[in-house]
C-alpha cells in the first residue's frame, strides 16, 4: 500500500526536498578533529575538541538520506520511481503526513517556549516534534535542571498544552567510560524495542560561529555524538551503516550532527531555523527543518550512510588517530546508563508509581 498525500502536503514535501537539496542553508560539512581530550577522563561539559571543516564542499542534506528522499518524492511526484515501502517506512510516512495534516497547531504548540524553563521546552519538544515525528518513547536526565518546576517526577502533562504526556520517563542518562568522555544526556530517544536510539541535546544556544557558511556546535555536542556512536555500534554490530546522528536543538534552531566510527567521518549540519523568519505568522515551522529532523529521527529507516562524494575527498575526522588503547575503550567499552524493556516503560508511565525492572550500569 502506498500512502496518499493531499495536495497542500505534496506542495509542503516539494518545497522540503527542495530547499534540502540547495546545500546553502541545510548543507553538511566534514570536520576533522584537530585536537581533543577525548582520551581523557572528560565529562561532556568538560570536553574539548578543535576541529577544522573541509574546505571546498557543502554537501546536500539529501545525500546521505537517499532513501528517505526517494520516498518523499514518491509520495508528491508521480513521475517519480514506485518504491515498495517497508511496514515501519509505513508507519514513519503516516506520522510525516499527519504532522502535516496539523501543520499550523504543531507550530503554535511550539511557539510558546520562550519563557519556558530549559526542561519545560524539552518536554514540549519531546510530545509536539520527536514524538510526532518519530519515537514514541523517551527518557530524560532524571538529573535535568528545574526539574522541580515541571511539577510530578513523571511528567504526566506538557506544559503547553496540558495534554497527558505518554512514554516519557526520567532515569539515568549516563553514557561513556570512566576513562574517556562520559557523561549525561538531556534526552535520549527509544527505538520501539527499547533501546536507545538518539541522544537529544538541548541547549540555550548554539555558541561557536566557525569558518565561512556553517555555524558548528560545541565540543559537548561532538563528545556526544561520538560516544554515542561508538555505543550504538557496539551494541547493533549489524546495522547497514553507522553514520549515527545527535540533535542539538535551541528555542530557535536545530543542529545535526553525525559520526560514524567505521568510516570515521565526522558531518554536521549548517544550524536550521525551527521557525520560519519569512512568513507572516511567526508561529510557522520551516518545512525543510521538519522533513530534516523526521529523516534524522528515523535514520535507520531512511538513512543511506556516509555517500560515496564524501568518502572521495579523503577528509577524514582522524578520532584520536594512533590512541589505540582509548579506542579500544570507544570500540569495547562503553556503556549506558540504563536498560528498559518497553512494556515496562509503558506501565510505568502510565501507572505513575511501582517499580519497574531496570538494570543500571555505568561508572560513578
Ligand atoms: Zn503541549
């Protein structure tokens, strides 16, 4: 079966893909890690990493989502190739459409952030964008700032729009080792096995303007999205590729950032508006940015891995290169905080009290 997309969405994904495949404005760009204390005992907030960006390429955002754009086509363009679709490239279509079918009422539940405490828009992000565009389910830093204010431990509304929020939990978001960067992670997304899928890091801004076009995020974004790609291989050792990516995200903008630890090859995105300056409501999301992160959060569906332009430019992130033994750390080691089976998760958000069963690992 295919899904149907109505014409004010056809003309919305026409509109996406297009302004993902210009390169400026939603470009990639390589980095190289000149130097970092990745091999150090660093916590997040203490990492360090200075990169450089290859100097001659802005990459489309498209092209190491190929399937995923081929898809998107298909559902605006009839011309475009019949692609069967798998039962959960199915299901990751409908949630895209009927996002859209709600595209103003999601960016109004957005818009009203910016007097939000850092834990109230993550909340708000967490129902209105990553639930709706991806994972159902997700944990947050039982450590998280401001905690307190959001009212009950267990989340059990979202502050914009005081509707019942479902499959979130905090818990113990550690990830890394006691010998290299480790640390917390704001959010992290669940697969619907449950286990962890993507980190989420929110933040009150996107800090360090780098090189000519391309806005790069902190070392604390890089320490993460490394760590947790090295995690995430370990543990999947069979996915089709490992160009695993983490969300930096503001009240204003949205960060991409990917590593994939076989390729070593280090990409981050230009930083995208999450609302759009031009239009005359100024609760309107940009489209492109949407399509963006719903691609991103169902990378593993749609995501084609570090394409073959990249590769050609030999411009590799060089990870504490000859570090052996840190690596090894990296490529073994690694763990993270907490193991939930999904149907505890489930009795646990909505019961709102009881134990579930969990096991806890990670180094104090
Ligand atoms: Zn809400």
């Amino acid at each position: 079966m295919n899904s149907m997309a109505a014409s004010y969405e056809k003309s919305l994904l026409k509109s996406a893909v297009e302004q993902l495949s210009v390169g400026e404005g939603t470009g990639l760009v390589l980095l190289k890690v000149i130097y970092s204390n990745g091999h150090l005992n660093s916590s997040f907030t203490e990492s360090f990493c200075e990169v450089e960006l290859e100097p001659d390429t802005l990459f489309y955002f498209l092209s190491i989502f190929r399937r995923g754009a081929l898809i998107i086509k298909n559902l605006y363009d009839s011309l475009a190739e019949n692609v069967e679709q798998s039962s959960g490239e199915e299901q990751a279509v409908q949630k895209l459409l009927s996002f859209l079918d709600n595209f103003g009422a999601h960016g109004r539940h957005l818009a009203s952030r910016k007097s939000r405490s850092e834990i109230e828009w993550t909340l708000q992000l967490c129902k209105h964008l990553f639930q709706e565009l991806g994972s159902d389910e997700f944990i947050v830093d039982e450590l998280s700032r401001d905690l307190g204010k959001v009212g009950s431990l267990e989340y059990r509304v979202c502050p914009c729009c005081q509707e019942r929020l479902i499959g979130g939990v905090t818990n113990n978001t550690y990830i890394g080792h006691r010998k290299v960067w480790n640390g917390r992670l704001d959010v992290v997304l669940l697969g619907p096995d449950g286990n962890a899928v993507m980190p989420i890091n929110v933040e009150s801004s996107l800090e360090i303007k780098y090189g000519r076009q391309s806005t790069v995020g902190k070392a604390q974004t890089i320490a993460q999205s490394v760590v947790f790609s090295y995690f995430i291989k370990k543990v999947h050792p069979n996915l089709r590729n490992f160009l695993i990516p983490t969300i930096t995200i503001t009240k204003d903008e949205v960060l991409f950032t990917f590593y994939d630890p076989v390729e070593d090859m280090l990409i981050q995105s230009e930083s995208m508006n999450l609302f759009d300056a031009a239009s005359d409501m100024p609760e309107q999301l940009r489209i492109d940015t949407v399509v963006a992160v719903w691609l991103v959060l169902n990378y593993r569906l749609f995501g084609s891995g570090v394409c073959l332009d990249m590769i050609e430019t030999g411009y590799k992130a060089n990870f504490l290169a000859g570090k052996t033994e840190a690596l090894n750390i990296y490529n073994n080691d690694l763990e993270f905080g907490v193991t939930i089976q999904s149907e505890s998760l489930q009795s646990f958000a909505c019961t709102n009290e009881g134990v579930y069963k969990r096991t806890v690992k990670g180094d104090k």
